[in-house]
C-alpha cells in the first residue's frame, strides 16, 4: 500500500541510472569475458554423477 503513494522525480531517476551503470573498468572487464553460450561446457569432476544415480559402493 506504501508503494502507491511512491512519486519519483526526475532527479531520483537520474540518480538510479548513475548508480547502477558500471565503471569503465567494469565494463571492460565485462566485454573481454566470453558470454556463457559461448564458454565451453566444462567437464564433470571425478566423484560427480549424474542427478538420480545411486551412489555404488
């Protein structure tokens, strides 16, 4: 009920646009990572098995 009565000004929305940009460094760092579609899928460890396997032994 609080939230209805919320008004944001134009300088609140200035504000949470600024805070929530990354730095240069960030973004940097972001754009020389490879995407997660594009990393390779990574191998099971020793010891993993597969969801719904009992464990042998």
């Amino acid at each position: 009920m609080a939230l209805q009565s919320l008004q944001i000004t134009a300088l609140t929305a200035m504000r949470a646009r600024d805070v929530s940009r990354p730095t240069r460094e960030q973004q940097e760092g972001a754009d020389a990572r490879p995407l997660r579609d594009e990393m390779p899928r990574r191998e099971p460890r020793r010891g993993d098995r597969p969801r719904g396997e009992p464990r042998r032994g």
